[in-house]
C-alpha cells in the first residue's frame, strides 16, 4: 500500500534539482508533496521502492543506517541528497552526524529547520547558514533564535544565531541564520515561551 501524502497540507523541498526523483520520506512530521511516506513499518520496501533521496530526523535516519549496516535493508539507490528534518526544540544536525551520512550514504546532506507542518529554514548547497523561509516566524533576540507559532509567540529555541543579509554564496537572496560569532557554547535547543 503506498502512502501518497495530501497535496493541500504538504511541503515543498526547497533544494531538490530534479523533478524525476523518487524521495522516500521516512519521518511523518512536516510532509513532502514530492515524497512517498515510508514509516519504519515499511522500512523493508524501500529497496523496491528505489529512491534517489531521503527525507527524514536525524534520528530516524540513524536508525535507517543501523539497518543498511546490518544488511536488512538495501538502498543503492540513493543517488541524489539526505533532507534532515530539525524541528523546532531539537538538536540540529552535529558536523559527526553529517559525516556519518556521508559516510554511509555518499549524497550530499542539507539541514530543513521545521515546525509540524512547514519548513522554517533551510541549509542550500553552499552549506553557509539557513535560508529563513518566507513567512518563516523566526526572529532573534538577545542572540537567541525565537519562534513565533501560531499558538505562541517568543518560543525560545536555545539556538544562538544571527541574521546575515549578506548575499549567499549560493546565489539566492534573502536573509540567513548563521551561527553567532560571539556563541561560547554548542546550541541547547529548549522549547519555552519568554518571560
């Protein structure tokens, strides 16, 4: 049985480069219009499947390489990237993370910064920040990224950043988050509304 997600509800993968590619999406927050919904359940089709990229946490998706290590599941496929969803509250995707995906898999890896149904941010090939999404609800105070949900505004992330203006070497416009140069710590995401 697949599991085609809702058109009306879903998301857009912002860095794809090719409409022919088959996408599995392996975690079922933030849905993709372009992928095919694969829940560890149906994590043994994938092979037959073929997908060219990945979507998923950084956590499903260390889970996912688990299994190609053990030999239950086969992707020789995958050709194309790795989206790696960060919702807001969660650790974002560690620089030995990104090295085991590589590793692993051999495609590129970009970083989705999401909420449970939209991406908020996003990493381009230059690897240089996060693209704020528009009408993404991230600002920053005090050096800390806040998220404005719907139900709540000045959700603290515990995610230290700035907005640099400044052309992205990629060459697409707009605003990004990039680390804080004055950050004395590694990121603490926390998921609280300011006082």
């Amino acid at each position: 049985m697949h599991l085609k997600l809702n058109r009306l509800r879903a998301c857009r993968l912002p860095v794809v480069g090719n409409a022919k590619l088959r996408i599995a999406q392996l975690t079922g927050a933030c849905l993709f219009d372009s992928a095919e919904l694969f829940l560890p359940r149906r994590w043994k089709q994938l092979a037959a499947s073929a997908p060219n990229a990945l979507i998923g946490s950084a956590a499903d998706l260390q889970r996912l390489i688990d299994r190609v290590e053990l030999g239950t599941i086969d992707l020789k496929t995958l050709s194309h990237s790795i989206s790696v969803l960060t919702a807001v509250g969660d650790q974002p995707l560690t620089d030995a993370q990104r090295d085991s995906l590589w590793q692993h898999f051999g495609v590129p890896v970009f970083e989705l910064y999401t909420d449970e149904s939209r991406i908020l941010a996003y990493e381009c090939e230059a690897h240089d920040g996060w693209h704020m999404a528009a009408g993404s609800s991230l600002r920053i105070a005090a050096g800390e990224l806040l998220y404005d949900s719907n139900r709540r505004e000045g959700l603290r992330t515990g995610l230290k950043r700035e907005i640099d203006s400044q052309p992205c070497p990629c060459g697409r416009p707009g605003a990004r988050l990039v680390h804080s140069l004055n950050r004395q710590a590694t990121d603490q995401p926390i998921l609280a509304a300011i006082a």
